[in-house]
C-alpha cells in the first residue's frame, strides 16, 4: 500500500441526530456502512480501532462488523459528549505509537491514491497529514493526544482550531483527487442521494 505502516480509526460515535438513526449501521451493499469503511481500513492497516462513544454501543457493532469484529479494537469515550473531538482522543490513547489514519463514520468512500499521498507525507515528521480544510480522511500521529487532551479539559471542541494549534501539513487538493471522499451522510436525503449513485 504505502512506505510505511499506520493504524485505523473510525469514529462512530456520534449522535446521528439529523439522520434520525445510527449512520455507522445504515445498509449499504447489504452491510452495514460501517462494516463497509472497516473492510477498506482493514486492507491497509496494521490495527484497525472504532471510536463508539459509549460502551452500550459495542454489541451491536460488533455483531454489525460480522467476520471483522475480531480484528477490531472498540473504544469509549474517555471524555464524553464533546463531539468527535471526544472519539479521537480516544482511539488515538489507546492506539500505538505512529500515525493513525482517521476517518469518520458518516464519509462513506476511502481514496486509495489519496491515502498514498497522504502516507507519502509522513517523512514530513508533521502532526497531522490532510487535505487542506478537511479534519478527517487524515493521518494523526500519536503524540497529538496531548494537545487534544488540553483541547477538550478547555472545553474547546473545534476541529479545525486543534489543527491550527498543531504542526499540521497540508495538501493541495489535486485535479484527480476525488471530492466525493469527503461526502457525508448527515440526513437521510444525503443517504438517498449515495444509494442513486
């Protein structure tokens, strides 16, 4: 896949209160979305982690990740109710040291060139690798738990002000990168639209 190794982690713990069910269990392919993220990360990772927020939520993921329930690491909240910021400092504490890829559970697609490219950047020695603008589909090395750590006792939820606070490398988003990566499913029309495409 790439020059050097990084773990997996999918956030799955949020609220999903605009799609008014739980996105990472929306049918897709005749799985779960996300047994269908887990299944990508899994080809490329050397450890695979979902971030579920609260403990009650396990059983069902597990039973939804089937056949790949074993190679995962499920996670809770070590701080909770305070957004993804909470799911990210979670899995990266209790993933080993190196870069961890991120990617949220409601960002159905994973680039496989743009992972490259962001893997490619690691020599960087930056703590976090992403596209410019765009907080997950993103590499996070391990020793920004810290900063995270300091971000949530703060009380200061913003994604996009960690990575300010942090030595973070930013790619140019590319003709050939895909934007669709970075589509959510927020609200079931978003689903729909997915489903038609």
């Amino acid at each position: 896949m790439a020059n050097k190794p990084v773990h997996g982690l999918i956030l799955a713990g949020g609220q999903s209160s605009r799609m008014g069910t739980d996105k990472a269990l929306l049918p897709i392919g005749g799985k779960p979305l996300l047994y269908q993220l887990a299944a990508q990360v899994s080809a490329f990772a050397q450890s695979l982690t979902v971030a579920i927020g609260a403990p009650e939520r396990e059983a069902v993921y597990r039973e939804g990740l089937d056949d790949l329930a074993s190679q995962a690491n499920f996670v809770t909240d070590r701080i909770p109710g305070c957004g993804p910021l909470s799911g990210l400092h979670a899995g990266l504490s209790a993933i080993g040291e190196g870069y961890t890829f991120v990617m949220a559970c409601d960002m159905p697609r994973l680039s496989v060139p743009l992972l490259q490219r962001l893997i490619s950047a690691a020599d960087s020695e930056a703590d976090v690798i992403c596209l410019s603008g765009q907080p997950f589909h993103a590499l996070y090395h391990s020793r920004t738990v810290r900063e995270i750590r300091r971000s949530l006792e703060a009380g200061d939820y913003r994604l996009m002000g960690l990575l300010s606070r942090l030595n973070t490398f930013m790619l140019e988003l590319q003709e050939d990168d895909p934007l669709s990566v970075f589509a959510n499913l927020n609200t079931p029309d978003d689903y729909k639209r997915y489903m038609a495409d």
